[in-house]
C-alpha cells in the first residue's frame, strides 16, 4: 500500500472514530432531554420554519407553514408538545397548499429542507429531530478536525476534538437547531479556506476549492444567515493571501473569488429573496442587540457611566429607531421588516458609529479575551442543560463536569498568554502564517463583537483548545528543529537561532499590540471629545419635574407615575408604526455609595436594572417609549429599595431632548472628572490594577496599593478583582482599621459585595462588645448599617447600644434616622416615643413625626405617633384626625383604632367611641384586655367625677353591642340604680337573673332595689312592688327548682310582707337545696330571733358567718335591726344579746355600739352607755351623732364640767387630728369658764374643719361676749 493510500486510510478512520465519539456523546446528551423539553427547544426556531418543515416532509414543497389543518389534528398535537409524533398512517395527502411562510421561511429554506428530509426519511418525530441536531453536531467536529489537523499532528487533533465533543459549551446547543446548524457550514468554510491558502495551489484546484467553498457558504447562508460571514473572509484570502501556481496568479485569484461570488449566490438565490422584503432590519437589529448592556456583558465590557439598553430583544431596538426617525425627521411612522425601516436603522448605526468608535473598537479585544472563556461561560447558560449534565446522566459520571469547569477557569485565566505565546512561535516560524492567523483571529473577534451572546459564539469553543494544541504542536517542532541544529552546529548556534526566533515572534506580537493599542487610544481620545460635547449639552438640559406616588412594601420602593408619559404630555396614544418617546433624568443627591434601581415598565422586556455610583450629585438620563403591543410597553416609574430611597431626589422631564440625536443611558455626574468617557474591558481593568500594584512596589509598601485599589473600586464597583487585591493590601497592612476602611469602601460601591462587607463589620462589633468597647460596636455597627440600610438590625442594635449607654440623645438620632427610611417600623417607633416621651424639645420630637408623615402620606406608625404626640399635648382634634387616618389593616391599625375609640368615649362621644373599641376587642381578640382596661378607666374616672349619667349612657351602648356580655349588663344595671332609675335597673336585674339565676351579686343589688322601692315608694307603688318581687322570685325559683338564690331572696320579699312562715319555708327549701348556704341560714335565725327563740336564732347567724365571712356587714346590720325592734318592745335583755352578737360578728361596724349605748341610758346605767360611746368615738372621732350624744351623757353627770373637760380631752389628745373632739372640748372649756381654752379649740376645730358652722359662730361669740359674762 502506498503512503499516500496509508495516511488517507488513517485520516478516514480517525474521522470515523471522531464521528463516533461525537455522535456517541450527542445521543445521550439529547436523550436525556425528555420529548416536552425538546420540543420546547424547537421553538427557537422561527415560528413557521418547524411546521414548514413538516410539510416539506408531507410533500408540499418549501412555503407551506400553517400550524392547523382540518382533518389532521396530529399537526397541532405535536406543534403544541401534546404528542412527540406523527405516525406516517395520519400522514395526509400532499395536495395543494397556499404559500405562507413569509421572507422567515426563505430566510431558513435550506434548514427547512434539512430538517423536512429528515423527517421525510425517519418521520415526524421528536427523535428524528435529535438525529438532525446529532448530525450537525459530528459534522462541526469532522470540520474541527480538519482545522486543527492544518497546524497540528493526528494524535493531538484526535485528543483535542474528543474532548471538544464532550464540551457542555458545544452540547448545551444541540437542541437549539437553528443556532446550531450554522456551526458545521462555518467551520467547514474555515477549513476550505485554511486549505486554500496554507500551500501553493494548481488554478484548477483553487477554482475547485472557491466553487465548493460558495457551496458551502450559500447552503449555510440558508440555514442560518450568519454564514454570510464566512463570505468576505473567503474572498479577502482568496485574493489576497492564495498562492497559485501559474503565470499569472492575480488573475487566477480573480477567478476564483467571482467562481465563489457566483456559486454564493446561485446557492443563496431563495435567501436573498427573503432578504429583498425586509431590507436591511435583520443586520440593524442584530448590530444594536449587539450594543446593549447584556451582550456587552458576556465580553465583560461597560462603562459605569453609561451603556445604549440592558435587554437585547428586537423591540427595544424598534422602539430606538421609530424614536429616531421620529426626533430627526426621518421616515415616520415606520413600519418594521420593511426595506424603509432597515434604511433608517442603517443611518442610526452609522450615526452611533461616528459617537462612539472606541467602545466599538474596544469590544474587539475584550471579545477576543473572552473567547477563551466560552468553555467556561457555557455552564452559565441553559441553567436547565447545565443542571442536566451535573446530574451524570449523559456520558459516564459525574466527573466530566468539574474536569470542564476546571479546564474552563484555566482558560479564562491563561487563555490569552496562550493565544500570543502561540502567534509569537507561529510568527517566529512563519510571518506569512501569523499573519494570517491574526486576521482570521481579528475577523471571528470582529464578528462576535456585533452581538455577543452564547448562541451566536459557542462554535468559537474550540478557539483555547486551536491554540494550545498549536503552541504545544509549534513548540515540540520548533524543539526539535532547535535540538538536530544543536547537534549539527553546537549548542550555542542553536541557542543563538533560538533567540533570533524568539525576538520574531516577540517583535510580531509587540508590534500587534502597539497597533492596536494605538488605535485604540486615537479612538478614546475621538470619543472624549464627543462626550464632552454631549456632556455640555446635558448640562444646558430644560427639566420639568414630574410627579411621583410613592408606594412601599417591605424594603421595595415603586415611585409611580401617576399616568402614563403620554397621556401625562396630552400626546395621542402612538399607532401603528409609531412610537411615544421621552428621555427622562433621575436626580440623585449624596455621595459614596452605589444605587441600584429599576425602571418598571409594564412589559418585562422594558424593564431595567440600573446602577449609578454617587460620588457627588448627578441625573440619570433614559429613554422610555410607549407603543401599541400585547402587553403594551409603557413606562411606569422607578423601583429602588428602602436602603437607597434617601439617595434619589426627583424624576424630570429632558424638554429639549429631542436636541439629541441619540438617546444612550448616561449618568452625568457633577463632577466630571468621575464620567468613563468610554468602555473597558478585563484587558484595561487588568492594567489598571497592574498599575495600582507597581505603585506600592509589588507588595513593599502595602499601604500605596491599598490607596490605589480604594481609588478604583468607586469606578469599576463591578470588578472583584480590585476588592480582593484591597482586602489583600489591607491585611499586609497589619491595622485593623486600614481593613474596617476597605470593607467600608466595597460594602458602600461594590453591591454584590455589600452582605459580605455588613458581615464582617458585624462580627467585629460583636467582638467590641465582648471585648465591653461599647462604642467601638456602636461605630461599627453604624457603619454597617449604612452599607446595609435595609438590614434595619444593624442601626437599631447600634440604637440599643446607645440607649443601654445612656446617650439617650444620640439613641433618639440612630432611631429616627431608621424611621427616615423605614418609617413602618413599629418597635423602633416605639423605642423612639419611649425615650422621648417627658423630655425636653416636645416641639421638636413633634415636628420630627409631622415631617414624616408629610414625607409618607401612607405610612401608618408616623400618623399613629403623631397622634399620640397631639393627644399628649392636648390636641385631642388633630389625635383623632391623625388616628382616623391610619388604615385598618395595617400592623398599627388596631392601636390607632383603639387609641381613638378611647379618646372619643373619654371626651363624650360614647355611641362612635365604644362601636369603635368593641369593634376593636372583636377583630383583635389580643387587645380586648386594653379595651376593658379602657372600659374600667373611663367608668372610674366618671364616677369619680359623680358623672353617673355619662357612665350609664357610655354602658348602654356597650350592652347594646355586647348582648351576651352580663357583667356589662350588670354594671349598667348598678349605674340605673345610682341615678335612681330603679326601674331600668330593677328590668335589667331581671333579665340578668332569667339568665344567670345563681348569680349571687346581681340577685342581692335586685333585692335591695325591691326592698327601697318598697320602703320609700311613689304614690301607691309600695304594695306594688312588694307583689312583682315576690311574683319574680317565685317564677324563678319554680324555673329553677335546684338552684337556692331564687328561695332566699323570695323568703325576704316574703318577710316584707309579714309572711313570716313562708319565708321560714322559702329559707328551708333553700338550704335542703344548698346545706351550707349561709344567707338562708343568718335569714332563718333572724326570723327565729324575732319569733322569740333567742338563743336558737343567734346560734344560726353565728354558724352563717362561719360559713361565709362576707355576711358579717349584713348580719351585723340584721341584728341591728332586729335589736331597734325589739327595744320597741321593751324587751330589753334580747335587744342587748343582739347588739353585742352584731359587735361580734363585725367589730368594725359601730352603729350597734351607739344603739347599744342609747339602750344602756334608756335602762338608765349612764357609766355603760358612756363607754360604749367612748369606744365609738374613740375608733370614729369625726362621729357628730355619737359625739352629741356623749357630750349630752356627760353634762347630766352629777360631777358637772370637769368629768366633761376631761373626757373629751382624753379623746382630743387621742385624736389630735379630728375637729368634731376639738369642738366638743371648747364647749366643754366654755362651760367650765375657760374662755381662752374654749377659743382655742373652737379655732383649733374651725382649722381642722371649715364646715363647722356652730364651732365659728360660738368663737364669734366669745370674743364678741365682754369678759365677764
């Protein structure tokens, strides 16, 4: 066998195997993708290109595309992932269909046509469409190989491309056919181009090679429209760097390119059709997708300052261009997918080009610098996917994963090294070959930079893998070179070649980068002056505020227009084609701190994170469009969080915006020296961290980096790598404080960085307060909290502190600058009101919760403490005015309603008062103990003030609104009885007791009201009412046979009407019920007493008080009259009996003993009834009736005055106090002649008690009196 034969058997059976391997790991890669997610997938595609697909299978050609059809309901089943088939049996006659595809199915005719045979061939299923994802996939491995077997040997492309099969960056696209499927055309287009211009050519060959290579980029072009790059390309190294070998090469190369040309455009013919209807609006929309703030951001490229969009959908993009035709006077309306439309959009990117060619300069490298990411990036997108292979389920375990993402991290970080080291020993080798290493290198970053994102770069995977396996191919070659030039002509000749090879290659790449760097820096310089232009004319902006509604929830601020912006300016609602366009400013206020807020749009494509970083004041400048679409695009306000709300000022209306010709996202500091004029990527941030360590010396002087780093951190807030080299520096630094000052620094601009930064700001003032340095935690915990506002832990314990401290000024400050920002928070609230409340600056503590309340209109604990601010100074109108604005259903709703119900039943407006803390007590069974304490409060405070009126009225309206509630009715009951409403109350006792018969309160108070009515009747109403208590307490009592209340309390209306016997029968069925019931018993012995068994009867009343040590008072009392009755009597002994059981079963109570002695002077023993008068007045010196009564005694004594004079100086030295002793010894001194003596203490007693009328008018008599008489 020949060689020539021997090494195309081997390529053959290499491919072979790599077509395997890749198809192997294809396979379980989609089919551990179940059928619905896969069809999920299909509809990436455009929308008729899957059913276009389907009937091209069906046999009606290419532009048939409906998605229903009648009689053929499996078409919607499997368009709709509710089948994963359509069994050839439903298949339906071809027939003939109308066209509906649209310039979409032209766009893709050849993927419609491939994915159609696919399914003409396997049928119209699931699986079939993973066979056609799987073949794309092993013919862009079969073309990687060719590309890496130009510049590599066999075995190294082999390995390469196996584990490029297996890369998530390539297999996270396989059900995604419509990116996918321009993978293969383009690689294989690179191939035939490496082959075209690697070695000498015959014409023939390089005809062949440009005829087969327009194939391939036309039948691409119609799969995916991005192919199309592949074109220029072929044909500027076709022309330019093709080699063939003839007379006249130029005119070969001409040849071969229109060959190419022509073979394109045969091959694209139905494409550029498709292209013919929408003009130019595919590339204009893909060239300003491009420009947005999410594809900028896979190449890690932004300005801080500024940025064109954040979501790269086409109707941002359409809103931009109907926004600029409509401001420059262009085309409007305009319609998109229209030749005019793609006109326009033309203009505005060339327009875009002119302003900003730096950052579209810049993107190239900082594209290029990401293509060694992708391996890396992948695993961050398709989170599905991503999920799907951790799971280990796809091909052999879970060890791939971590190996990819190990591989990735090392590319990300070493992947440019790699890509100089290798064009330097490519340039070293072969300038020719660097060089065109370097425009196909230049072109795919150039390309990818137009739109950044995953699915229109991931085929650059194999760019890391290309590069390392050429140095490492280059370097082992050039080794070997270097090692047999060793030997032939000595070390040091070869060492000698080395270094002129190494100087080659260096001064290649030095001299690429010094170019680039060049232009680049040209181009900055362009670019500042542009934006100093724009930056006067933002200074000179016309801005007209706009109002906002503040609505808060948790930390989350919405300040909300209270229209939309065009129904706000008084324009017409836009139509089709149009657009309502406005550019719109933020104000922000403060400093040091990066805010990060949304613009809120009724869309969620429209809407829009946004950071700013304040190092001073500054306006935020955006646009908002509103147009016509289903959810509409219309602009609502701006959400920030509560932590963040202080920091922004206003949202204004740009007048003259329209003087701008294009509207970028843009925040104009004040101080301009803070604007990035232009965008940077890792490369520029790379230099500038460089920088910031060369000026502490490489670690020398830890203290200069840390300076440096800080410096930067507030103009790249997004880039770790600075914080991690400060933190770095700050513990070099060996203080504590240099590391409080970086974490203060990334905490307050670094927002993914904050939650750390508050953490370990923290935990050291946790530390302090271990360590008892209160205010060492009070600062920290203050710096914390300002990195954190929303965390409202951070400031409230730094309050603690403060107030456990007693820097209670201080604590006022930390709580009220908590509410300023949260003024819902209720226990901070509270703490504030604690600490103020009886403290000087009431006026000031009060303005501090008007202005809040005026700050937040909706806010319900500013009001709530207002109010109690006004009830406290007196202002009980503007408490409840401020009360009956806070809403119900707020957390402090309860309290304002309860605080108010108070203060209107206290300043009489009982019926809304008592409805509103009844109302209250239902809804908020916890607060129904404060609404009795109020209850109870304002009861006692109206009795007190004898306002018995007032207290029944306020009862009557609770009892109506509280029927099952008897304590209430009971109270309303006794207060009938204070203001002699005896027959509302006497009902009401009724009622009670119908309810509740073995209630012994109200069963007693109902007594005592029969027995007054009965006592002190109106006309005719005694009788009467004797009847109705004996008829009550007899219906009860038959009710309730078993309960003993009813029979003793009918036993004593029974006794009122002299029915003794019957009430001697009503006690005895009471204690047959109740043996131990003490009130029937004392009633019983009472009525024995009074039928003459004495001792009998006493014995009963002494057991009752046994029983029950309440009934003294009242059997005390019933002896006591007992005893007044028999005296009547004459019957002397018993009535003594009496008075002294009655002193005895109550010793407090001195009415017996006065009885007593008016009984012991009636049976004339003078010295007894003096004693029992003495004890009375002994224990009760202010007892007028007993004094008299004593005082009388004592001047029949046979003594005369002197016994008097010293009795009741016995008392008054006993009671020095008491004016009624006073008195009786002056009248005593007078008698006795004492004169001075009398007067003494007739003014002793006028002193002690004004109201002693006879003790002034005898005083006047003695001095009016002459001397001797």
């Amino acid at each position: 066998m020949s060689v020539k034969r021997h090494t195309l058997l081997m390529e053959l059976l290499l491919m072979l195997c790599i077509a395997g391997i890749s198809g192997w790991y294809g396979w379980h890669y989609v089919s551990a993708i179940d059928d619905t997610e896969m069809l999920r997938n299909t509809k990436m595609l455009p929308i008729p290109v899957l059913p276009g697909a389907i009937h091209f299978a069906l046999g009606r050609g290419i532009g048939v595309a409906h998605e229903k059809e009648a009689g053929f309901p499996e078409l919607e089943a499997f368009l709709t992932s509710k089948s994963a088939s359509i069994p050839r049996t439903a298949w339906p006659e071809a027939g003939t269909h109308a066209k509906g595809g649209g310039h979409f199915l032209y766009m893709h005719y050849y993927l419609v046509a491939y994915l159609g045979s696919i399914f003409y061939l396997l049928g119209i299923s699931v699986w079939s469409f993973r066979i056609a994802c799987i073949l794309m996939h092993v013919v862009s491995m079969l073309a990687l190989y060719g590309i890496f077997r130009l510049m590599m040997g066999r075995l190294l492309s082999v390995a390469l491309v196996s584990s490029l099969s297996s890369l998530h960056a390539c297999l996270v696209m396989l059900p995604v056919l419509r990116d996918l499927a321009k993978a293969p055309f383009i690689l294989v287009s690179l191939l035939y181009t490496g082959i075209l211009v690697k070695d000498s050519v015959k014409p023939r060959r390089l005809y062949g090679g440009a005829i087969l290579l327009g194939a391939v980029i036309g039948v691409g072009y119609g799969f995916r429209q991005d192919v199309f790059v592949c074109l220029p390309l072929a044909l500027f190294c076709i022309l330019a760097a093709s080699r063939p070998v003839c007379a006249h090469p130029w005119r070969a190369r001409l040849l071969a390119g229109l060959a190419l040309s022509a073979m394109f455009t045969v091959c694209a013919m139905p494409v550029l059709k498709g292209n013919r209807e929408v003009g130019g609006t595919i590339t204009v929309h893909t060239l300003f997708q491009g420009v947005m703030r999410c594809a900028e951001d896979n190449a890690r490229f932004y300005s801080d300052s500024y940025d064109y969009g954040y979501l790269n959908y086409d109707h941002p993009v359409t809103a931009q261009i109907r926004a600029y035709a409509k401001r420059t006077g262009d085309s409007y309306p305009l319609y998109d997918l229209t030749p005019a439309y793609g006109e326009v959009g033309g203009r505005m990117f060339r327009e875009f080009m002119r302003a900003y060619p730096a950052d579209l300069a810049g993107r190239v490298p900082a594209v290029l610098d990401s293509l060694a990411a992708i391996p890396a990036g992948s695993f961050q997108w398709m989170r599905e996917h991503s999920e799907t292979v951790s799971e280990g389920r796809l091909y052999g375990g879970q060890w791939l994963e971590p190996v990819q993402r190990a591989m990735g991290r090392f590319f990300d970080t070493c992947g440019l090294i790699i890509l100089l080291a290798a064009l330097g020993v490519l340039a070293a080798h072969s300038f020719r070959a660097a060089a065109l290493m370097v425009v196909f290198l230049a072109y795919f970053s150039v390309y990818p930079s137009t739109l950044f994102e995953f699915r229109h770069y991931f085929y650059l995977a194999f760019v890391p893998f290309f590069f390392s396996g050429m140095l490492i191919s280059l370097s082992y070659r050039n080794g070997a070179v270097l090692y047999w030039y060793a030997g032939a002509k000595g070390w040091k000749s070869a060492l000698r070649k080395g270094l002129r090879a190494a100087a080659k290659g260096g001064l290649f790449v030095t001299g690429l980068v010094v170019c680039m760097v060049l232009l680049l820096s040209g181009l900055r310089v362009f670019q500042k002056r542009h934006w100093d232009r724009s930056l006067d004319q933002y200074a000179h902006a016309s801005l007209a505020p706009l109002t906002l509604e503040e609505e808060r929830e948790g930390d989350n601020v919405r300040l909300l227009l209270p229209q939309n912006m065009t129904a706000l300016r008084g324009h017409t609602p836009p139509g089709p084609g149009e657009v309502a366009s406005f550019y719109l400013v933020a104000r922000f206020k403060g400093e040091g701190r990066t805010v990060s807020f949304q613009l809120l749009n009724t869309n969620p494509i429209f809407t829009r994170p946004c950071q700013v970083v304040l190092q001073g004041e500054g306006l935020y400048f955006f646009p908002v469009y509103d147009y016509d679409f289903n959810p509409p695009f219309t602009f609502l306000g701006i959400a920030l969080s509560a932590g963040d709300r202080p920091f922004f000022e206003g949202l204004y209306l740009f007048e003259n915006g329209d003087s701008m010709r294009l509207w970028p996202y843009v925040f104009v500091p004040e101080d301009r020296r803070t604007f990035a004029y232009y965008k940077m990527g890792r490369l520029d941030r790379g230099i500038l961290g460089f920088q910031a360590q060369a000026r502490g010396g490489f670690g020398l002087y830890p203290e200069k980096s840390q300076k440096a780093f800080l410096s930067l951190i507030p103009r790249h807030p997004f880039h770790d790598a600075f914080a991690g080299h400060a933190l770095w520096c700050a513990r070099r630094c060996g203080g504590e404080e240099h590391l409080i000052h970086t974490w203060e620094t990334i905490g307050a601009f670094m927002p993914e960085w904050r939650s750390e930064a508050g953490q370990w700001l923290v935990a050291r003032a946790e530390e302090a307060q271990r360590e008892n340095n209160p205010g060492e935690a009070i600062r920290l915990y203050e710096k914390a909290g300002a990195i954190l506002p929303e965390n409202l832990r951070y400031r409230e314990r730094a309050g603690e502190l403060q107030e456990g401290g007693g820097e209670f000024a201080a604590a006022r400050t930390t709580y009220k600058s908590i509410l300023q920002m949260y003024p819902e928070n209720a226990s901070v609230a509270y703490r504030l009101h604690a600490l103020s409340a009886g403290e000087p600056g009431v006026a000031e503590y009060a303005s501090f919760w008007e202005d809040l309340v005026d700050d937040f209109p909706q806010a319900a604990v500013p009001r709530l403490y207002y109010g109690m601010v006004l009830e406290e100074r007196g202002d009980v109108r503007g408490a409840l005015e401020a009360y009956a604005k806070v809403v119900g259903d707020t957390p402090v709703g309860a309290e304002a309603e309860l605080r108010r119900g108070m203060l209107l039943t206290k300043e009489g407006a009982y019926e809304e008062g008592v409805a509103l803390l009844h109302a209250v007590a239902v809804q908020h069974p916890e607060l129904s103990g404060q609404v009795e304490n109020v209850f109870l409060e304002v009861y006692l405070q109206l009795k007190e003030r004898e306002e018995y009126g007032a207290a029944a009225t306020m009862y009557e309206i609770l009892s109506a609104l509280t029927p099952d509630r008897p304590d209430i009715h009971e109270k309303l009951a006794e207060l009938y009885a204070l203001i002699g409403e005896s027959h509302k109350a006497i009902d009401l006792y009724e009622r009670l007791l119908q309810q509740k018969p073995d209630q012994a309160s109200p069963a007693k108070r109902l007594d005592a009201l029969y027995a007054g009515t009965a006592v002190a009747p109106s006309f005719g109403e005694g009788d009467n009412m004797m009847d109705r208590a004996v008829t009550f307490w007899s219906t009860l009592a038959g009710t309730y046979p078993n309960i003993p209340i009813p029979y003793v309390y009918l036993g004593a209306a029974l006794e009122r009407r002299d029915e003794t016997a019957a009430a001697q029968e009503a006690y005895r069925h009471a204690m047959e019920i109740a043996p131990g019931s003490a009130e029937a018993l004392y009633r019983s012995g009472a009525l024995e007493v009074l039928d003459g068994a004495v001792d009998t009867g006493l014995a009963k009343m002494r057991e009752a008080v046994v029983a029950d040590a309440g009934l003294a008072g009242d059997i005390s009392r019933r002896c006591d009259q007992i005893a007044a009755v028999l005296v009547e009597q004459q019957q002397h002994e018993p009535a003594l009996r009496l008075y002294q059981t009655a002193l005895e079963v109550s010793p407090r109570d001195l009415w017996p003993r006065v009885h007593q002695g008016e009984l012991y002077e009636r049976m004339g023993d003078e010295q007894a009834a003096a004693g029992c008068y003495r004890d009375v007045l002994m224990a009760v010196p202010e007892s007028p009736v007993t004094a008299k009564l004593l005082d009388r005694l004592l001047r029949q004594h046979p003594s005369g005055g002197k016994t008097v004079v010293e009795e009741w100086r016995v008392i008054v030295q006993r009671h020095p106090e008491a004016a009624i002793p006073a008195f009786y010894l002056g009248k005593a001194l007078e008698s006795a002649g004492d004169r001075s003596g009398a007067a003494d203490y007739y003014g002793r007693a006028i002193q002690l008690n004004s109201a002693l009328s006879e003790a002034a008018e005898r005083l006047r008599s003695l001095e009016t009196r002459p001397p001797d008489q």
